[in-house]
C-alpha cells in the first residue's frame, strides 16, 4: 500500500494555511477604488457662450483607400492635438467585403503641413491579432480609436469567431511605439480582449468614439447583440487599462450608444434603434453613468443606422444620423444647444435609390468640426466644417 | 518581465502573457481530461501521464488547434482547471484517498451539480439581457472575492465539524484553489465569474445533474 504524503491529521491544518494565504492575498491586493460615477471632461472650462453657430462646409474628399481593397465602412475619427505634424487619425475597416477573411483596419494621417491625407496603411489584421491572443479571429472590423494620456493611441476593434457579428467579441490594442519624425505611422501591440459577458464573451460589439472623462480616462460604449439587443459602457484609466462595466440590460432593442455629457454627472446617450421604433432614442444618466433611464424619444427620424453625437468647445452639440425616410441614401447632421432640441438637417450626404452614406463619426480638431462616413461601402469621405456666429444670444 | 510586470495587483485584466499561458494550460487539463475518459481504466496513474503527453503533443504539432479552441470555446475557467486536477489527484492517488472526513462518498452530490446548473442559468439569462440586475459585472468586484473566501471557509468548517461526505471538501478546495489563483493573476478574464464558471463545466454539470440526480432518481423509484 501507497504511503500518502501528507498524514491525514495534517490536512486541515494544510487547507487552513491556504485559506488563510488566499485571505492574505485578499488584503494585500489594494482595493480598487469604484471607477464608474467618475465625472466627465467637459469640452470647455468657460460656459457656453450662447451664440447660435451656423455651420459652413470648409473642405471635403475621400480619403484614400488601400488599393487592393475594394470595399470601406464604419470610419472613426480622432484627434492628435499634440502631434507635431498630424492632427488627425481616420480608422476604418477594408477589404474585399464586410466580414471576408481578408478585412483589415487601414489608417491614415491628416497632415497639418500638407492639408491632406496621408496614403492609408494597414494597421492591424486578423492574424497578427489571433496570434497574440492564442485564439482564432475570423473576420475583424469596426474600429474605435482614442488618445490616452501618454499620447498612445488605442484602437479597439470587433473580432469575431465562428458565427459572424452575432458571434463578436472586442479586442483591444494599443500603440506600442511613438511616432518619431522618421517613422510617424504608429506600431500596434495587442492588449487582449476584453472581458463583457459570461457566455463565451459572445455577441459584444463597438462603434461610437469613447467619451473622455475629467481624469484623463474614458467611457467606451459598446452593444450587445444577440437575439436582444442593450447598451454596455465600459470604464478605462488615463492610461487605458480596463477598469469597470455597466451592462444596461434593461434597454431593449438599442444599440451603438453615443454618449456625450451634459455637465460632469448628467450624461446623454443617442442610440441606434430597431424597429419597430422609428425615432432617435437616448439614455440619461445624472450620476455618471452608474444609472441610466430612457428619456422621451426625439423629434428626429431613425432606424438601425448608426449615430454619431460630439461635444463641442463651444458647449454644442453635433448630432449625425440617417433619416429614416431616407434609409441610409441620405446622412444629415444637425446642431443644438441643450441636446435635446436640434436644429433643421444640414446635409452631409445624399444620392439615390441604392446608395449609402452611413456610420459618420464626428471629431473636433484644430477649431474645426470634421466629419467622416462610409460612402457608398466603396470608400470614406471626408468634411470639414467650420462654425459661423449667426446671431448673439440676448444677455 | 511581461508576466511580472502584468501581475500589477492595481490592474483589473491579466497580462496578454498569463492569458496565454492559463489558455494552453486549462485547455491542456481539459484535453487530457477527455482523453482518460476514453480510455480503459487499467492503470490510472499512466492514463493520465500519456494522455497529458498525448494533448501536449497535438497541441505543439497541430498549432491550430489552441486558436480554434480558444476562437470558439474561449478559456475555460480555473474551477475547470482545479477539477481536472483533483480528478487526476484522486485517480493517481486511488478512490481510497480522502481529503478529509470520515465518509468514504467521494462523488460529488446532483444537488452541488445542480446549483451549478443554477447559476449558469442566471448567468446566461444575465448574458442576454433577461434579467432586471447585472450580474457578471459584479464579478469584477473585490467583495464576491471576499465573499468566497468566507464561504468556502465556512464550507469547509462544515464539513469538517459534522464529519459530511468527502466531496463537500474537495468541492470547496477546489473552489478556494480557484479563487486564491484568480486573486494572484486575475486570469482568465479579470472577471471572477469567468473564473469559477464557464459555460463547458456548465454543459457538463447539466450531464452529470441528468446522469446522477435525475436518471438515478427515476432508476431507483422502479426498482
């Protein structure tokens, strides 16, 4: 007979000791302080000045697309403030069709210098990203982009497995080297995949631009879309390290949140809508989004297609949709001074019976309000808008 | 060190590296796990030596394989981990070795499996938005951990006090090897749920609940 290592008197006393480590561990792992309720940034430190802004289109185009990739969609912007040389970054998925193996997220520069942008390079695929993560990725897309406060840029981008969108999960990764006069295109690292549902992680997907908050981190919003369909907005440090969740599962049938603050604690959240509801939805929170309610739908028409909502220096809103009588043939855009009441459309995009102009993502950057969207599923367009004082609030 | 660098208490996912690592490690046990199922039982300490060295083999051989796993299965928890040990333990060691208590029952109780059932359920309604609370972000909470703690302590004092049947041991060890690995690395996830549960072991736990809760119930009714 086997002599057994440990005499059977001992055992308790052995389990004992490793519940007693397990409890030390407890103690010595510093308590994380709740990141949810942190307050938002606000885009100006001065009120908002009360004049009522026209808007003129400046400058628009394409932004070029890699050549052997015939198709684009879902762009993102965001702005490299302290960049000496771009001031702008534009994301987006290509390839030769949405969901194919070969769709890649492609890149480019707006260049400060030379107005214009720089040719698109590929910065992440499918493979590089599975590799890193030990897990197959069959297609990848949507990309998100966001600045932390060293200066690195984040992307987090939808990968899925088998079972296509439904089936998504969202990866992160991040700029592993600094741009330097020689080589300014950024190196990207894969971070990992983030942690949203307990169902193999299933179904989780992102489109809108993170919304920045007062330390320097952010709110990514993001969507479920299994079978139901609910918004979850998840929590990053300054220096965009995964810090919390809130999954708002009892929104129904809502998806691609856009969420912008109205002051530090009093959040809103545009959202993309299913049918049979035909007007633009939003969640309000008034203690930074730990708890959020669905307000009275606005007065603007939409279904299933993306938003885009942005907060301006100026402290007004922008707000870009589809209308929905219009399907996705036209994109309009529209201002406002509380977020609730919006102006009449100013039109970014319009073409007939067929076409698309869709998923517009919307970026402050050097005093100018751009614009980039999915136009006609072949290429990304760009437009730069500049804001006119039309008429001084009365004091 | 990546892996050390990334053991950053203060930081709620684990490092790219220990997800890596807790991947091929837990889909290693499981696989060789599967592997001992098939196979006769006619020696176990070397079913488990050649089935670990069979699973490490097609995993090195066939690259594929972890990604496909992991594209579609993702990573199984650490619960599954400390099961698969503790299988392999007691079958290395002979169904005579008991934790500790003084009933010799060792298999684990359909009413344990049940509750696993259970609180699958919840989580998967939880995942597809059915139920009015959010449970799985709860998981990213230090007190569930404190909360395991106590109750697997108070589990096992149990156990010990009123001499239960030995299983009651081995699931809270298991349980607590879990929660104490969770503590130190934060794999897989950085979610604790993702580390007690995940939906493979709940599938089974369905099985074993049938198998050993219902089937036996209605054998034993008509015999």
């Amino acid at each position: 007979m086997r002599k057994d290592w440990l005499p059977p008197s001992l055992r308790p006393v052995v389990w004992l000791l490793v519940w007693l480590l397990v409890g030390v561990a407890l103690l010595i792992r510093p308590q994380q302080i709740n990141p949810i309720g942190r307050p938002a940034a606000l885009p100006s430190s001065s009120p908002p000045s009360g004049a009522v802004n026209t808007w003129v289109l400046e400058a628009q185009g394409m932004i070029g697309q890699p050549k052997e990739a015939p198709a684009a969609h879902a762009s993102n912007l965001v702005a490299l403030p302290d960049h000496p040389s771009y001031s702008l970054a534009a994301f987006w998925f290509a390839g030769s069709k949405e969901a194919r193996p070969d769709v890649r997220i492609a890149m480019s520069l707006w260049s400060r210098q030379q107005q214009t942008w720089t040719p698109p390079v590929w910065v992440v695929d499918r493979h590089t990203v599975g590799a890193a993560l030990g897990k197959g990725i069959l297609h990848i897309g949507n990309p998100v982009a966001w600045l932390d406060r060293q200066q690195r840029l984040h992307l987090f981008v939808v990968g899925t497995g088998l079972g296509g969108w439904a089936a998504a999960r969202v990866l992160h990764v991040r700029q592993s080297t600094a741009a330097t006069a020689n080589s300014p295109l950024p190196a990207f690292e894969v971070v990992g995949q983030l942690p949203l549902g307990w169902f193999w992680n299933l179904s989780h997907l992102v489109r809108h631009s993170p919304m920045p908050l007062a330390d320097g981190g952010m709110v990514l919003p993001l969507h479920f879309e299994l079978g139901g369909h609910y918004p979850l907005f998840a929590w990053f440090s300054p220096d965009g390290e995964f810090q919390g969740l809130r999954r708002l599962t009892h929104i129904h049938q809502a998806l691609q949140p856009a969420p912008v603050a109205v002051d530090g604690n009093h959040w809103l959240a545009y959202l993309r809508t299913l049918g049979p509801r035909d007007k633009l939805q939003v969640l309000s929170s008034t203690d930074a989004g730990q708890h959020w309610q669905l307000q009275p739908e606005l007065a603007l028409s939409q279904r299933d297609s993306a938003v885009a909502s942005l907060r301006l220096p100026s402290g007004e809103w922008m707000l870009a949709r589809n209308p929905l009588e219009r399907v996705r043939t036209q994109l309009v855009m529209h201002h406002s001074q509380d977020g609730l009441n919006w102006s009449p459309p100013l039109m970014l995009a319009e073409g007939g019976s067929g076409s698309e102009y869709s998923y517009p993502s919307l970026r402050w950057s050097d005093d100018r309000l751009w614009v980039s969207y999915t136009h006609l599923r072949q290429g990304i367009a760009w437009q730069r808008w500049r804001a006119v004082p039309l008429v001084k609030a009365s004091p | 060190m990546n892996i050390l660098h990334g053991l950053n208490a203060s930081l709620l996912l684990p490092p790219l590296a220990l997800q890596q690592l807790f991947h091929a490690v837990i889909w290693l046990a499981v696989l060789s796990w599967l592997g001992v199922q098939c196979l006769p039982s006619y020696d176990r300490r070397w079913r488990w030596v050649m089935c670990s060295a069979a699973a490490l083999l097609v995993l090195l051989v066939w690259q594929s394989v972890l990604p496909a796993l992991g594209m579609v299965f993702q990573t199984p928890s650490l619960m599954t981990l400390c099961a698969c040990l503790a299988v392999a333990w007691s079958d290395i060691k002979g169904p005579s070795v008991r934790l500790f208590g003084n009933h010799n029952h060792t298999r684990l109780s359909p009413w344990l499996w049940f509750a696993v059932v259970l609180i699958g359920w919840c989580l998967l309604l939880d995942a597809f938005g059915m139920l009015p609370w959010d449970i799985y972000s709860l998981g990213f909470e230090h007190r569930m951990l404190w909360l395991a703690w106590w109750l697997s302590g108070l589990w096992i004092t149990t156990a010990y006090v009123l001499s239960l049947h030995d299983w009651h041991a081995k699931a809270a060890t298991c349980w607590l090897l879990a929660t104490g690995l969770f503590v130190a690395t934060h794999a897989p996830s950085g979610n604790v749920w993702d580390a007690w549960l995940d939906p493979g072991l709940w599938l089974f736990a369905h099985y074993q609940w049938i198998k050993y809760g219902l089937l036996q119930r209605t054998r034993s009714n008509h015999s």
